[in-house]
C-alpha cells in the first residue's frame, strides 16, 4: 500500500459518526424533526412506519442523550406527545451529515 494510500485510510474514519443517531429509526426520526420542527407522536409514526414501543424506545434514546426534547400535554382531554429538536440535537444532527460527506469525499 503507497503512502499516500495509508494517508487516506487514516482520514477515512467511520467511527466519528454519531452512534446515537445512526441507527435506522433514529437517523429517520433525526432527518424528519430537522425539517418539519415539532412533530406529535402520532404524525412521527405514521411517517417513519413503526409501532409506538419501537418509536418510544428511540425517542427516549435521543432524549437521553439530550438531541431531542419531548413535551406531553393534553389537547382537550387527549394526551399528545410532541417531539423536536433541542440545540444541542440541532448541533449533533449538522456535525452527523458532515461527518458523512466529508466519509463520502474520501
């Protein structure tokens, strides 16, 4: 292998991408809350396709980490759950799509 080969290799670091948001659901949940905002639970499954215990379990997951923030009310006598993206999930989010162009460049 040349040098410059290696040199290459080196940069080529997958490791730098955000594990809490490369899982399937969780990157979808990412992607969908980065362009529409707030979204409540019910929109969030219908449109990544999943079942409320796999959307919970992410959700929380991105909770915890503090990339998303998750706000129950009531609306009339409904209960409704809405998720965004906090600043810090905002910031994660950016740092996670250029971790992959700068993957794709190499």
């Amino acid at each position: 292998m040349s040098e410059q080969s290696q040199d290459n290799d080196q940069d080529f670091d997958y490791r730098e991408l955000d594990d809490v948001i490369h899982g399937r659901v969780r990157l979808a949940l990412m992607a969908y809350l980065s362009g529409a905002g707030t979204a409540d639970f019910t929109e969030l499954k219908k449109k990544l396709e999943v079942t409320d215990g796999n959307l919970s379990v992410h959700m929380r997951k991105l909770e915890e980490a503090g990339y998303v923030v998750v706000e129950k009310r009531f609306q009339g006598r409904r209960p409704q759950t809405l998720c965004r993206l906090s600043d810090k999930g905002r910031e994660a989010w950016i740092a996670y799509i250029g971790n992959l162009q700068a993957l794709i460049k190499k």
